[in-house]
C-alpha cells in the first residue's frame, strides 16, 4: 500500500511539474484607429494565433519563462516584447501598433534565403505590395515593377506584346525571377510569364539589385525579382473587377478573386485565387496591325499549410495559367491568311512543396523542396508579308510552332542560429530545365537540356549591435547540352562550366537615423538559349529568329554596390532616404548581331560574344508620410553604359555599295535616366487619392528600315506617365465592404508616335509606355478594411 502511495503521489508531481513548463498568453491588440486583425508569434518557435474582430488573442501551452512574442499587422510596424510567462494568471498584454506607412519593417526572405526585417537586412530589399497594387490598379505582375528605383520594364514587340524587366541597366536575361523562392521561371516564361502572374495571386514582390543574391543561382547578375504568392493567414474573402477602356477604344476586364480559410489554432489553412482577363487588341495608327495585342487569360491557384507539430510545417503551392494572345492585323481570320500574325496560346502549371523542421529548442531549421513548371505553347509567328503568291500562301501555312518547356528544382537547406545569434545556412539545390521549341515551317529547333547542381554556404556575423557582415558563396557546375537549328545552318551544344560566385555584403549603424551598406558578388552564365531567342518577330515583312553562335565562352560579372540610407521619425512625420551606387562589370558579354536576310524571307540574329561592358549609377528612393493617410515616395536612376569597344550590331555588307555595318559603345534601349512616383492620400477614413507615375528618358533604339534592311540607330523622345486614381470605401458591416475606385492611366497620354506601319513595319521598333491614356473602373468585394 505504502509503494502505491508513492507511484501516485509521483504521478501527481509529475503532472505538477508538466502543468508548470507551459502557460497561456493572452491580450488585445489596438491601432490608433481601434482594433485590428493580427497574428501573434512566439519567436523562434512555431508557436502563433491569430486576434478576433476586438483585437483579441489567446495563445496556449507557451513554454514559461521569458519569450519574446511578434505581433504582425498589414500596413503596421511588426511589435517585439519580452514577456514573462508564468504556469498561471499571467497578465493580459495591452498592445498598440503604430502604423509603418512607408513599409520599412516588413519581412522579406530573398536577402538571406531565411525571414529577415528589411531595415535590419544586409542587402537592400524593396517590396512591392498590396499598396502600391492597388495605388497603380494593376491586374498583372508587369503593371508593377517600374515603381522601383533601378527597374524598368518595357515592351519588346508590337505584334506580340513581348515584355521584359532591366534591372541596373541590363536586359532581362541577366535577371532572376523566382516563384515563391524558387528559380522554376524558365526562359520561356520569360517571354510572355510576366503579363501573365495576376496580382490576386501576388502577396508581394521582393526585388534585390545587383549581385548581393548569388545565393539562389548563377544568373542573378542585374538582381532577383522574388514573387511571394499570397499565404493563408486569415479568414478572409475577397472578389474584384476591373474594366480599363484602352484609348477611349479597346476595352481591356479583369475578374478576380481571393479567399483564405485558416483553423484558430494556425495548424493548417489554405488560400485560393484566380483571375480572368480579357483584352481587345488596341491599333494606335490605324493601318489595320495592332499595337497592343488581344488577350484572353485565366488563372487559377492555391498554398495551403500543415502542422504536424509545433516543430515542423509542410507547404503546397499551385497555379495554372492559359493564356491566349494574338497581334498583327484582320484578327478574325486564320493566320495564315493574314499579312502578319503573331499568335500564342499557352497552358502552364506550376508547383511546389516545402517541409520545415524545427529542433526543440528552435534555433536550426531544417527545409526540403521540389518545385516544377511545365508549360506547353503553341505558336503562329508568320503571314503573307503583302504579298499573295503560292509561294507565300504555302510558306505561311508552314509557320505554326510548339515549344515545351520543363523546369525542376529541388535541394535542402540548414539554418543554425548560434548562441551569439550569428546565423549560418548552408545547402545544395538541383535545377534541371528543358525546352524543345519547333516551328517546321522555317526549319526552325531548340533543343535544349540544363543541368545544375549548386552548394551555398553562407555567416551571418554580428561582432556588435551596429554592424553586421553577410559573407558566402555558391559553387555550380553547370551542364548544358543542345542543338540549335535554323534553315540549313545548324548549332550543338555541350558545355561544362563550374564557377564559384563569393558574396560578401556589409551593413553599419552609424546610429538610429543613418545605416551603410555595401556589398561585392560575382555571377556568370553559360552558352545557352535565353528569353530573346524564343522570340519570333517580324520585321520588313519576313521573320527574324535568333541562333547561338559558335564558340561561344561563359560570360563572368562583378558587381559592386555601397549605400547610405537615412530613416527618421520626427513627431507624426517618417522619412526615408536611400542612395546607391553601383558597378556592374561583364566579361564575354552575349550580344546579338543581326546577318541580315538569309534563304527565303528570314532574318538572322546570332549570339556572340561581344566586347566587355560595364554598368555604373545611381539609384535614389525618397519616401515622406507626414501623417497616417499621406504618404509620398518617389525615386530614380541616373546610369551610364558603355562596351568597353565598338560593339557591331548589323553586318554590313561586303560589295561597296552596300549597307555599311552598325557599330554602337552603348547599349540599346536602355536610357541613362528613369523613374516613378506614388502618392497616396486618404482624404478621409473611407476616400482615397493616388498619383502615380513613370519617367522614361531618351535612348537608343535599334530600328530596320524596311526598304533596305539596314539597322539605323534612332535617339526616342522622354516619356513621363502619369496616373491617378480615386477609391471609396463603404463598410456594410464588419464582415462585408463595398470599394468602389476610378480614374484614368497614363493622363497625358504620353506615348510613342512614330510607329512603324504595315504589313512590312519593324514590330521590335517600339518603346515608351506600355499603353496610351486609360480610362478605368473598378469594384470590390470582401471582408477587407482598407
């Protein structure tokens, strides 16, 4: 009796002593405008809840002892606090956010592969979010990226409304876009991908310049565009529509949606969005050939999230898009009756998985993934060219093409956090890509394999509180192997190359108000088929195709940047100021010269490798918000560019009377000044005023003449875009608002005017804003607050 009376009485201290290693925080959460919705965390744990409609929190079973709790809010400065958890009765917290109107405090991840606060990060990240979507009314990714300092994005063609992003000064092969972190955005995405991402599956957009993000691959040499898609974090709903009538003419709609179920407790959620657009063609001269491209397009997508502990997480993401565009002229009837079409109908999915695994006392961090793309297009790039021959009736039904497209990626990562919270990461990624792209009407192939393995490594070293170091590196070798066919010229392809890219970034508080930074990465890419050469575009009447050339070598970059920045609050007044230089230098450069006509009615480009060049500016970002509902931000970049020789851009021809060949020191249609602004002004609680806009400056663009062939170099006038928009919100109840928002894009209607005309017109000769004046409406649904 004695022996059972200790087993019990052991059992109960046992439960004594478990009852006392956990207690319950509770609390409410307030903004000067009353209560919010936010999420509440224990750091460095799993641990996390979200507040009810008053504001208030519960989170249980929080280990006792002193923890540090993060209350994150949309729109708010994240709060951080030491809290002294008892087994019971602890005390109820009282918490106020104060609002981060010029975004300064958010989390990012693409800096150091791992959540870090963008005003404690080594490397300069800039966020795109909801607030500058919704400022700019912009339904897809590539209506967002020209509001950040060193980013410009640009149309390439007017038949098939081709866009890419230069970063720094540099084209857009030499950017990295990433899905949720992960380089699955192939080239062929590339082409078309970014009219493509609606912003209804976008939470926000991290973009890092320069070289300081060598960690997720070889080919972040201009910097990495990080397309974060919307995570489930609340119970949320939300349904809109947008109706933009092109030029008073051409009526472009967008119906969206995007909903997140979450459990109280945070161990499983999931969020769905979806988007459907569609587009009439706009012709800006009215000679019958479009300058902005019919589009039809759907997209639908989901991310949901597992706990199967408080020490590990599982994450699953999808999205498919169709997409169905066309340009040229007589849209109604088939291509290949038509003077020039090009036409792309594309279907892509996208996916991935990630599984993180915490140790107990939280500070390593465990990650694996896989993510995939496919994309499969079908394309027409072709027409009579004015003319009505067999020949050319029979050569136009032979200009139907299909590409597919393939990209995988997969690795595991470690984060360690020391005990003197220096941080180390570590680990390998393998990306395999194919593309095989046909159009046998031209005797046109790619044929394209890439194999990369890459191990990184990386310390984040923080001797003192006012300084911090990120130094690393990522070694890859690379495998590419292809063939390249075009008429009777033929290209093959086997190329190993393995390079080593260091990084080394550096940051120092010189006190609260003034931070510098700087930073060195060295980036390379191998011999392979990039964005451009998926491009098929019309010029003078015949198609113009790009080939790999022979001998090509690995080109090599170096890229430098150093900072200051200043961020002060004076009373209700935040400012932030941001100057960077930097320096970009390139070796082996691939540049594309243009051989003229060869066999029937096709233009040759070939990629060689041209003389070095280098890049060198400086970016600025102002950001002012004198109260809680005025805010004003702008920037720019002021550049130079230049090849280190004469670089040929057309080959001109041998006999003497003949088009003699083009020879440029700068770099094409990359102007040596642009910029934006966003102003935001709640005029009252529930009515909005935002003023955006875009400055492009002069530069050079190539353009064909049509009745010789030959390339001449044109100087373009400056552009400044300038956009307002008007939003009204009406509050049904707590769980329903009405907004209702309209306005006009591009007021001044400040677009080209020197379009080429007709069926023999160069479709690559266009530049300046995307789309001339815009008038728009807008309507949304959902249980939002602002």
């Amino acid at each position: 009796m004695e022996k059972f009376f200790y087993i019990v009485l052991l059992t109960l201290l046992s439960f004594n002593i478990y009852a006392q290693t956990t207690g319950k925080l509770t609390g409410t959460i307030n903004t000067k405008t009353g209560a919010t919705t936010a999420t509440v965390r224990i750091e460095g744990t799993t641990l996390a809840t979200t507040t009810d409609e008053g504001g208030h929190f519960v989170l249980a079973n929080v280990p006792t002892g002193n923890r540090r709790i993060l209350v994150d809010a949309i729109g708010y400065v994240p709060f951080r606090q030491s809290v002294s958890v008892l087994a019971t009765n602890t005390p109820p917290l009282q918490i106020t956010l104060e609002a981060d109107r010029l975004n300064l405090n958010e989390v990012v991840v693409s800096a150091t592969r791992y959540d870090v606060n963008r005003k404690q990060s080594p490397v300069i990240v800039n966020v795109i979010g909801s607030k500058l979507i919704n400022a700019t009314q912009s339904v897809a990714m590539s209506e967002t990226l020209n509001y950040q300092p060193g980013v410009r994005l640009e149309v390439n063609c007017q038949n098939c409304g081709f866009t890419q992003v230069r970063m720094n000064g540099l084209d857009g092969a030499y950017s990295q876009i990433l899905m949720n972190s992960r380089p699955i955005f192939s080239a062929l995405n590339g082409v078309y991908g970014l009219d493509q991402i609606p912003t209804s599956m976008i939470e926000r957009i991290e973009v890092v310049r320069g070289g300081g993000s060598a960690l997720y691959g070889s080919n972040a040499i201009a910097g990495t565009i990080n397309v974060i898609t919307k995570d489930p974090v609340i119970n949320s709903w939300e349904v809109a529509n947008n109706t933009g009538l092109i030029d008073g003419r051409s009526l472009d709609n967008n119906l969206s949606f995007n909903t997140s179920v979450v459990s109280e407790d945070l161990t499983h959620g999931a969020t769905f969005y979806g988007a459907k657009r569609s587009r009439q063609a706009y012709d800006a001269d009215g000679d019958g050939f479009t300058e902005i491209t019919e589009l039809e397009s759907t997209a639908f997508g989901s991310k949901a999230f597992f706990k199967f502990s408080e020490l590990n997480k599982l994450t699953i993401d999808f999205s498919a898009i169709k997409e169905f565009r066309r340009g040229g002229d007589r849209l109604h009837l088939a291509p290949h009756f038509t003077d020039i079409t090009e036409q792309l109908d594309h279907n892509t999915f996208m996916g991935g998985l990630t599984f993180d695994q915490y140790s107990k006392d939280y500070r390593t961090k465990y990650s694996a993934y896989a993510s995939a793309q496919r994309t499969v297009r079908k394309s027409y790039y072709g027409g009579l060219g004015g003319e009505r021959t067999a020949a050319d009736s029979l050569r136009a039904a032979n200009a139907y093409g299909t590409t597919k497209d393939f990209a995988f990626v997969g690795g595991g990562q470690l984060a360690h956090t020391l005990k003197n919270e220096d941080v180390f990461t570590t680990g390998i990624e393998y990306n395999h890509s194919q593309v095989d792209d046909e159009i046998p009407g031209y005797n046109r192939a790619i044929e394209q394999k890439v194999n990369s393995t890459g191990i990184y490594a990386q310390y984040e070293w923080k001797p003192t509180d006012r300084f911090k170091a990120l130094l690393g590196g990522r070694f890859d070798h690379v495998n590419v192997s292809g063939s390249y066919f075009l008429g009777d010229i033929n290209r093959a392809s086997d190329v190993s190359v393995s390079a080593f890219s260091p990084r080394i970034t550096l940051l120092y508080d010189i006190d609260e108000v003034f931070q510098l930074r700087g930073g060195y990465a060295r980036g390379f890419r191998a011999p392979q088929a990039f964005d451009e050469d998926m491009h098929v575009s019309s010029v003078g009447g015949d198609q113009q195709f790009i080939l790999m050339g022979e001998d090509l070598r690995t080109e090599f970059s170096n890229s430098y940047t150093a900072s200051i920045n200043f961020t002060k609050a004076i009373a209700s007044t935040q400012a932030n100021i941001l100057v960077e230089g930097f320096f970009t230098d390139i070796r082996n450069p691939f540049t594309y010269v243009s051989q003229g006509v060869i066999g029937d009615n096709i233009r040759l480009q070939q990629m060689v490798n041209g003389a070095g060049l280098y890049v060198a500016g400086t970016n600025v970002e102002v950001g002012i918000a004198p109260s809680d509902r005025l805010t004003f931000q702008f920037g720019g970049t002021i550049q130079t560019n230049r090849y280190r020789e004469d670089q040929e851009l057309f080959k001109g021809e041998d006999k003497v009377d003949g088009d003699p060949a083009v020879f440029t020191r700068n770099l094409v249609r990359t102007p040596n000044s642009y910029g934006y602004l966003n102003t935001n002004w709640r005029v009252t609680e529930d009515f909005g005023v935002d003023v955006t806009g875009v400055y492009t400056g002069s530069m050079i663009v190539p353009h064909v003449v049509r009745e010789s062939g030959f390339l001449d170099l044109v100087q373009s006038r400056e552009f400044m875009e300038i956009n307002l928009r008007l939003s009204r919100m009406i509050h049904v109840n707590n769980s329903f608002s009405l907004e209702l928002s309209g306005g006009v894009q591009n007021i001044f209607n400040s677009y080209q005017n020197d379009f080429d005309r007709g069926a023999h017109r160069d479709s690559d000769y266009i530049y300046g804003p995307a789309r001339p004046r815009t008038y728009f409406v807008g309507v949304k649904i959902g249980n939002f607050t602002h």
